[in-house]
C-alpha cells in the first residue's frame, strides 16, 4: 500500500460530512459559548438554537448573562436544544473544566467557540503599556483560549467522540499591523492564531478541528464603547474599509455556524477572515 492509499484507508468516514445529516445545520450538538453575554457571543448563541444546538452561554458577567439569556430565548423562539447559562472567567482553568464538566450529562461538548476577549482602554504601544495590561490582557485572551481548547479536548475524548469543532476568535489584528497600537491585545491575539493552527494539526487524526476566526473591526461594545464619539478616531480606522463601514456581529455568527457545523468537516487550521476585505485592500474606494 503506498503512502496515498495508507492515508485514505485511515480516513474515518464518521468525520465526512455527508449532507444526508438531520435538519438543523447543529441538530443534536452540544455547545458552549464563552463572551456569551457580549456582541458576537450573543449572536452566535441566537444562531446557534435557531439551527439546533443546545447551548451553555458562559461569560465573567452574571447580570449582563441573564440579559443576554432572555434576548436569546426571545430570538429563538422555537429552539428546540436547551439554553442555560453559567458565570465563568476563562483565566481560571478550574471555572472552564466546571463548565465542560457540567455538559457530561447533556452527552458531552461537540463545540466551544473561545470567544471571550478583551481589549484594555489602557494598552498602548510597547513604551506605554503597563505589565498589568499586559499580563490581565494574555490571562483573557490566551490562557483562556488555551484552557477552553485543553478542556473540550479532555471532553471529547471522554465520550469518545469522532468530531469536535473548536472555534478560537483571534482579530485582524493577528495578521496586519495597525498605526493605532494596543500592543497587549494585538500579541494576545496573535497567539490564539498560532495557537490554533497548532491545534488543529496536532487533534486532526482525531477528528476535531481547530480553526480561528479573525474579525475586522465591528459594531460591537468592545470597540464602540471605546471609541466613543470620537469622530478623528473613528475616521482613522473607516478609511481603511473597502466597505465603509464596521462589521456586525451577525457577519461573524454566520462565518462561527458554519465553523461549529459538519458542512466545514474538510476545513481545519483556518485563519477564518471575515473582514469586508480589509486585509486583501491597498487603497479603498472613496
Ligand atoms: P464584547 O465586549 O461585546 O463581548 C466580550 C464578552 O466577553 C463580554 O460579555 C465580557 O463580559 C466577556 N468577558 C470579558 N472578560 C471575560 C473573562 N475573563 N471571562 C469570561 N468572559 C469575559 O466584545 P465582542 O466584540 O463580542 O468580542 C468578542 C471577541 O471578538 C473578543 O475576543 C474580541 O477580542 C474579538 N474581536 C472583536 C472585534 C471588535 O471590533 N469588536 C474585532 C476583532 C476581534
């Protein structure tokens, strides 16, 4: 048997989507969602019931959690999956197993979407930014990253299962450099990128699949409330949008349903871009 056929003969047929599956693009997944409570988070949840999951949204923010729990139950009205919620923060690995852990009766994880992030008002260039930022923004974005990745992992082999969709949030920031630093954030999230990529190469035999989604700059809290009305700050950033304008949530939740579903069984390692173009532009239009 050469090298080709050695191969072939290993693929598991299990991990082929084989577009004969249930309705419902995640019809019988199980999936949690960290940041679940913040824009994309939200909306991800939303797309998530609406196609047959059940999901356990989890974020640091007990208030902001019950909100989002009830828009979501509000937009997806005719779920069929179950929607719980649970207080976690991602940089502490004992809150990530307790939410894993607690999908072992459900039949365990088949998706978690690392989403948690944040981007810190006082992270600055490599003169300005303070140890503090630094370390508070790599605990969040990295180790949270690490942690969600490590524990889905543990789960699915546990229940031994032959597919896993693993979606980590990185930025556009990962892959071009910006004139505007926040040094802190942009190193975090290129670290989830080659974080990722890594994964995704180690568990492919396996079946789980590690891809990262790189969001240009949206409409969401964690950019807009920093932003402000600040017109000169935002104009600073709109030049560069072959679009015009900022991304919305809604645009990512499509690009992580489609990650978290068997219709992407073949797509693994992925520096998943949904960003109007900005990063493929040299001049945009005016
Ligand atoms: P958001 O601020 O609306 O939501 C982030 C959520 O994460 C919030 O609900 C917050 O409470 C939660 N969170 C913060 N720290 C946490 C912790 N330690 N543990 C658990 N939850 C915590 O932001 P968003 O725009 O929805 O961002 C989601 C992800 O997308 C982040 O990783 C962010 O870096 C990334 N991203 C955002 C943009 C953008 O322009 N908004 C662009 C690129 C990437």
């Amino acid at each position: 048997m050469n090298g080709f056929n050695t191969l072939n003969h290993m693929a598991n047929e299990a991990q082929v989507a084989t577009g004969l599956e249930p309705r419902g693009r995640l019809a019988g997944k199980n999936a949690i969602i960290t940041g679940a409570a913040g824009g994309i988070g939200l909306e991800t949840t939303i797309l998530f019931l609406r196609e047959g999951a059940s999901v356990l949204m989890t974020d640091i923010s007990e208030p902001h959690l019950a909100k989002a729990l009830s828009k979501a139950k509000e937009m997806a009205p005719n779920a069929t999956g179950r929607v719980e919620t649970m207080k976690v923060d991602v940089s502490k690995e004992a809150d990530i197993e307790a939410a894993v852990q607690s999908l072992d009766s459900w039949g365990g994880l088949d998706v978690i979407f690392n989403n948690a992030g944040i981007m810190h008002s006082d992270d600055a260039d490599a003169v300005d930014t303070s140890e503090k930022i630094w370390d508070l923004t790599q605990n969040i974005n990295v180790k949270g990253v690490w942690f969600g990745s490590k524990h889905a992992v543990l789960s699915l082999r546990k229940h031994k299962k032959t597919r896993g969709s693993i979606i980590n949030t990185a930025s556009v920031v990962a892959l071009v450099g910006s004139a505007t630093p926040q040094l802190a954030y942009t190193a975090s999230k290129g670290a989830v990128l080659a974080m990722t990529r890594e994964l995704a190469i180690v568990h492919a035999r396996e079946g789980f699949r590690f891809n990262a989604l790189c969001p240009a700059p949206l409409n969401t809290p964690l950019l807009q409330d920093w932003l402000g009305d600040d017109q000169a700050k935002r104009h600073r950033r709109e030049v560069h949008f072959p679009t015009g304008r900022f991304g919305e949530a809604i645009e990512q939740a499509q690009a992580v349903l489609f990650l978290a579903s068997d219709e992407s069984s073949f797509v693994n390692g992925t520096d998943f871009v949904v960003d109007g173009g900005m990063t493929k532009a040299y001049v945009t239009p005016e």
